[in-house]
C-alpha cells in the first residue's frame, strides 16, 4: 500500500491547509500589463508532512479561468522539467496553453514547485568547479572532479540546510493534492513534462482518485535510479550521432565523409585529432564533441553538422577553428554567477543511492569516454553529489503504479537525447497508457510548446473529449531532415 501520508499524519491534520483561503491578485503575462490576464496567489504547505504542525513552505499559484465556462470541466495543473523547475518557469508554463482548445474548457493552474521560483526557495551556494571543463578528461583529471562535486555537495548543505531533506517528488505530488483541495475540486487534470512526468506519475500513485486526465511528455524512466537516469543519456545521444552518421554516409558525394557510418564517425575524430594539436586544442575538442551531440539531435542541422565535421578535419589554426565553434556552449552559465543558486537538483536527484565507491565512476567514466564523448557523455558518468551525500532521505522513492484513475497518454520523442526513448515506452507500458511517438525527432518537452502541430491536436482531443488515440500511434517530428538526395 502506498503511504500517502508519511509517518502518522492524516487527511485531519491536514485540513487546516486544504481549506485555507485564497486571496487572489490580478496580474498580466507581460511586463507593460498588455498581455492576457492573469490570477496570483499563494499558499502554504507543511514544510513535512511527517510533522503537519511544523515550519511552513509557500508555494507561488497561477490561474488563468476557462474561457468558455458554459463547457469547463476543472482544472489543468502542468509542472515542467528540471528537477528545478526549469529556473522558475512553473506559474508561468499555463501561458503555454492559453489560447488553445484545452484553455476553453479547463482553468489553467500553474505554481513554482516547493524551492523553486517564487516559492520558498531552497538555495545552494555556488561552487565554482576547478577541473578543466574537458569532454575526454585523462585519469589524471578523476579526483579533481570527484573533489569538485564534493564541495559542491558542501555548499548545498551550508545553503540548504533542514529544507533539503524535504524537497522531493512524494512532496511536490502532496502540494498539489493541497492545492487541488484549496482551489475546492474534486480531482485535477494534469500535464508534465520531463522530471515533471515523473511527480504526475507520482501524484497518480498516491492520490488515484483524484486525479483525471494526465499526459507525460518526455519521460524518465520509472525502473530507473537518478544515476542510472544520467548514464543513459550518453546512449541516447550516441544514438543520434550513429544516425547522422549513416545519413551522411548515403551521402558521401556531398559531404565526402565516408561511405559508411563507421567512416564518417573516423571522419569526425580526425577533426578531434586535429583540434587537439592546436593551442587550447583541448576546449576546441570539447566545443567539438558538444557540437557532434547536440547537433545530430536536430534532424535539421544533419547537413551542417557535417559540414562543421569536414572543415575541421583541415583546420590550420586555433581562431578559425574557435570562430566555426562559436556557438556551441559548454555549461550552464548559472553555475558560475552570483552567490547562491536553485538547489532542488541536487536535493531531487538524492532521493535515489548513489554508490560512494570512486571506482565505480572511474570505470564509467574511461567506458563514456571512449563510446560516448559526444554531447558531453562523459559527464553523465562522473561523480554527483550523490557520491558524497550529506542526508538521507527520509523515505523511499514512490515506485509509479496505476491503480484506480483513467488512462492517460505518454508523449516521447523516439531520439530524445535527456530522457531516453525507453523510459517512455516503459512508463506507458507500466501504467497502461497510450503511447504517441514523435517520430525521427530529437525533441524534448513537445507537446504545446515545441510547434508540433499533429501531436498538438490528439492531445487536445485527448484532454478535451476523452478520445484517446489508438495503440502505436505516432507524428513526426517538426526538424525535418536537410532535403538533399542521397548516393544513387
């Protein structure tokens, strides 16, 4: 049975937040106040919910009201990706759905989960990494890295504190029963996107009656760990690259790369070779191995990802390289500005074990980079701060079922490079939902918010007129692939 509630609280003692009022403020989704009108409000949760009559959270509430409500049916609650809430986009993502079928028939409620946004926030200090940013780091470059995600760890806790031990998806799943609860209905409809799949998934394990309809859009895998979740995005990625790498190998009177994808993938590391042996060779390599990884992602840029590969390949001097690279980002710039960050990644990402045995990464990390060093693989395998923990976790992860709430649909792009494929397939297949794929697509968080339009209208049916789409269905995906012949 599933432990709603931790510890001995009951829905009793939670009703002091269930029927707390609102006190709504009117606001507009644009600075000038020109845009579409918008509800504000907040709320406040038990900071745990083992102890309902400790420290208190609040939790910043979006409303934007059905526009035709001769036909409203209740509320659409949407939580987006991170963990971390996507540098606080939560009461903003409904203005996603403004506009559209499901905003006529659903009051749009978003809020910035518990440390996010303008919620109560859970900071960490900022912790500049030392270790050269470096897409094949040698083995002399392991301990600095593990060093770095310690201290990173360190600086969470200083910043966090007690708050840490209480930011997780089991929480964020009760918030939103205690806001479903204030706003007064009997059950919620709900769409997540990425981690925000997983608290949907979550919030149905915990409160099946009460929950509607529900669509998962990009999701992690359920049978999967946080680490193991990590380590599965160097595979997704590579699977991008192996495709790009067979398209331009159909084309090799174009691109003369190769005449098969083993050749075009040596073609690339020529260009890794070559980079590697001009001044600051190592960054320009990383540039490159970022480049090869994103890039084959977007069906569209199929072409010019190969040409990038064939001018590097005779690249004579570091400015020119640096100007073809110039695009290509390595890190969040967050982590290296200000004094204090969003902490809910870190805290989020340990409700799973990590293994504390160095090892283990370091045998990760030599395998990712060998098979995996496009699209920053290697960074998948390396320490997290789960290495070095400084809590436990005051209960275990909410294994997702469903048992008592309707079908839903899960959204999942077939080359999703975050959230592999397979944890779509999976999370479907374990709740019995309906699965649509997006077809040939590197997409991630698709549905209402990446212009895809096919997919746009069966969600909607689905979410306004229960109708379901039928098994196996799929769209393709909005980057097409660069319309240039291939060989005869």
């Amino acid at each position: 049975m599933v432990n709603t509630w931790p510890g001995t609280t009951t829905e009793d003692d939670l009703r002091g937040f269930c029927t707390q009022p609102l006190r709504w403020s009117q606001g507009s989704d644009r600075a000038d106040g020109t845009g579409q009108q918008v509800e504000y409000a907040t709320i406040e949760v038990p900071r745990d919910y083992a102890d309902p009559d400790g420290e208190r959270l609040t939790l910043a509430v979006s409303r934007r009201r059905a526009t035709d409500p001769a036909r409203r049916r209740g509320i659409l609650l949407s939580v987006n990706g991170g963990p971390g809430g996507d540098w606080g986009l939560g009461r903003e993502l409904p203005g996603k759905f403004a506009g559209t079928p499901v905003h006529e028939v659903y009051d749009l409620i978003g809020f910035d989960p518990r440390g996010t946004g303008a919620s109560t926030p859970l900071h960490a200090e900022v912790s500049v990494p030392r270790a050269p940013f470096d897409s094949r780091p040698p083995d002399s470059a392991f301990a600095l890295l593990a060093e770095d995600m310690h201290r990173r760890e360190l600086a969470c806790e200083r910043a966090g504190g007690e708050l840490r031990r209480h930011i997780s998806t089991p929480n964020t799943a009760r918030d939103m029963d205690v806001l479903r609860a204030v706003l007064g209905e009997p059950r919620l409809s709900f769409v997540g996107y990425a981690y925000g799949a997983y608290v949907g998934a979550v919030y149905g394990t915990l409160f099946p009656g009460r929950l509607d309809r529900s669509v998962l859009d990009s999701c992690v895998h359920p049978g999967w760990t946080w680490r193991e979740q990590f380590l599965q995005q160097g595979d997704a990625a590579r699977r991008n690259v192996e495709q790009w790498a067979r398209w331009t190998a159909e084309r090799t009177g174009h691109f003369a790369l190769g005449t098969d994808p083993e050749q075009v993938l040596a073609a690339a590391e020529e260009a890794v070779s070559r980079l590697e042996g001009l001044p600051g060779g190592v960054r320009l390599r990383t540039l490159l191995d970022g480049a090869v990884g994103t890039r084959a992602g977007d069906r569209s840029r199929w072409a010019e990802l190969a040409r990038l590969v064939g001018e590097l390949r005779t690249v004579a001097d570091a400015g020119t390289a640096e100007g073809l690279l110039a695009e290509q980002g390595t890190w969040r710039p967050d982590d290296n500005e200000g004094d204090l960050r969003c902490g809910v990644l870190e805290a989020i990402t340990l409700e799973h074990a990590w293994p504390s045995d160095p090892e283990v990464y370091h045998r990760d990390m030599r395998d990712f980079r060998s098979r995996f060093p496009y699209g920053y693989g290697v960074l998948r395998a390396q320490p997290w701060v789960g290495a070095f923990r400084t809590f436990t976790a005051p209960e275990e992860p909410v294994a997702p079922a469903r048992d008592g709430y309707p079908v839903g649909l899960v959204v999942q792009a077939d080359g999703d490079p975050m959230d592999h494929y397979d944890g779509g397939v999976a999370m479907a297949e374990l709740l019995g939902h309906r699965l649509i794929t997006v077809v040939d697509s590197g997409e991630h968080e698709i549905y209402a918010l990446g212009g895809n339009k096919p997919l746009d209208a069966q969600v909607d049916r689905y979410l306004v007129d229960g109708e379901l789409p039928p098994p196996g269905a799929s769209v393709p995906g909005t980057a097409a692939r660069p319309d240039i012949p291939a060989d005869r």
